[in-house]
C-alpha cells in the first residue's frame, strides 16, 4: 500500500473510531484525518456550520502540483489551474468571499488571472461553483464557462434556494454546455470532460495531461465522491455506474488514467503527499502519482455505494 493512500486509509478509519463519545481532533495544518472526521460528522448529523468552521480556519498556499498544473483552492474544497503559454484553464470556482483568495494564489504563483480561458466546473452545488458570477466579473471578457446541462440546471437551483440561507450566492447563465466525452480547450490545454452522475446528476469528471519532465501522466479529477445529497435509490444506481466507469479508465489500454486530482484533497491526503514535493530529489517518484492507491479508494466507493443503494431501496419499499 502506497504512503499517498495509507494517509487516505488512516483518514476514513478515524471515521469510525471512537465515534460517538469523543471529540475528534481538529486540524492545525489542514490535514486530511482531522478534516474528514469533521466530514463524517456533517454527513451524519449535518453540521455543515461546523466543519466550514473547521475547515476554512486552516490556510494552504498555492502550489506547483506538475510542471503544468497548480493548486489554487482552499484547505478544503480544492480549485485547480492548468496552464500553457497562451492560457490557462481552471477546475471549479470556490465560492464567496474565498473566489477572490484563489485569484490571489494565481497571482502568488507569479501567474496572471486575465490568462484564464476556460473555467469547467463539475457540478452545482456552492463550494464548487459559487464563484463562477465573481470570476465572471473580473476575468477577460472572453473566458468560457463550462459545465453539464444538468450541471447549469441544478447550480441555478442551488444559487435560488439558497437566498434565504446563510451563505447566499448567484449563479451565471448557461455558456458552454458540456457533453459526455466533450473535449474543450482553453489556451494550449485540452481537457476532456465525462459525465458522471451520482454526488448531483449533472456531475462531470475531467481527464487532462500532467507533465512532470519528460514525463506525461493522464490526469483525472472526479467531480464528486460524496453520498450526502442522495434523493433515492436511482441516484445511487447512476453512482456505482460512474465509479465503475472510471474504473474501467485506468485501465484503458490507450491511454490509462494514472492519477487522481482531487476536489477535495482531504479524501485522498493531498496534503501530507504534497508536502513531499518539496524534499523530493529527481530521481524520486512524483508523490501525487499514486494508480494503485486511486483504484482502491474507487473500489471502497463502490463498495460504500452498495451498501448505501440496499438502504436507499429499502426506504422507498417502505
């Protein structure tokens, strides 16, 4: 088991530990065990309050994942920038008031947000697409939004419901509405987008390359892992039927899928992999590059899912 998934591993087990008398501990470092305790607890009780609480007290400095690819986004909601001479293209928009701290990790990183072309973004709900109508306003006119059509549907559902909630936000109109196995291009970068429904049902996962010298990995970000907006046993279905496809693209015999760029790097330990770039000598492995360690956690998706979905049917049998 690699050190990458271990971290993952060591994370999920802390879910069940000690579950309902003691506080868990919380992160000083954004790391991935405390927070995706803190995840768990949402998911069962729905204290949301709480682990945004948690979560974005903690602070994560942009980075240089790949020669091409930089993380841009908070502690934890992730937001990734892919880069070429003649522009760049971003993976999902945070949301307010946090879309103004990515485009201040874009400037730290000594890039310019005006060369951000394309914007996909892989599903509704706020944390992901809230600061689409901010990065509307301050990018060039001609950036490109992109994302399912059920993708604009529910974010505009989620942007209207959300007016009488704490955090309220707006979302933009439909721009380029993305279909399975699209490719779209942003500057000199292409990325190509699967629909993958299950989190939402308009969710989309993008594979893209990542250069590490020589070297050129076919990069994967799934859309979205979590089972917390379930609404029945259909969507639980689409679920299991998207982890299963993705599956099945890492072991394409064309061109794999080797790595998974997460949207939330708490799921998978991005933080403690990512801290070993800075020690890494070049003869070591890229520490984000982790094929087995993807397919587990793909293998521990579907396993959950399937036991999420004997719930789900159970509940509208009765």
């Amino acid at each position: 088991m690699t050190l990458r998934f271990r971290n993952a591993v060591a994370a999920l087990a802390l879910l069940s530990a000690e579950a309902s008398a003691q506080e868990q501990p919380r992160p000083t470092n954004c790391e991935s065990a405390p927070l995706m305790a803190a995840w768990n607890e949402f998911g069962e009780k729905g204290k949301v309050a709480q682990f945004l609480e948690i979560a974005v007290s903690q602070k994560i400095e942009p980075y240089k994942a790949f020669d091409n690819v930089y993380y841009v986004g908070i502690c934890w909601v992730s937001a990734w920038l892919l880069t070429s001479p003649q522009g760049h293209v971003l993976i999902d928009t945070l949301y307010e008031p946090y879309t103004e701290q990515l485009l201040a990790n874009v400037r730290a990183l000594g890039l310019d947000p005006k060369d951000i072309k394309l914007v996909v973004i892989t599903h509704g709900h706020f944390d992901h697409a809230g600061g689409a109508a901010h990065l509307k306003s301050v990018l060039e006119p001609g950036t490109r939004f992109a994302m399912s059509r059920e993708g604009w549907r529910e974010a505009a559902e989620e942007a209207a419901l959300s007016a009488t909630r704490p955090r309220p936000w707006t979302m933009i109109e439909p721009d380029i509405v993305l279909t399975d196995g699209q490719v779209v291009t942003g500057g000199d970068v292409t990325i190509q987008a699967f629909e993958t429904p299950g989190h939402t049902m308009g969710t989309v996962s993008f594979a893209f390359d990542a250069r590490d010298g020589a070297r050129t990995y076919r990069a994967f970000t799934v859309g979205g892992l979590g089972l917390n907006r379930i609404r029945g046993p259909d969507q639980v279905e689409a679920y299991i039927a998207s982890v299963k496809r993705i599956r099945a693209l890492t072991q394409d015999g064309d061109r794999p899928v080797e790595l998974h760029i997460a949207t939330h790097g708490f799921s998978t330990g991005l933080t403690e992999a990512k801290d070993r770039l800075k020690t890494r000598k070049p003869t070591d492995p890229h520490p984000l590059v982790d094929l087995p360690g993807f397919r587990e956690q793909l293998d521990n998706l579907q396993a959950n899912a399937e036991k999420r979905l004997v719930v789900e049917r159970e509940k509208k049998a009765n």
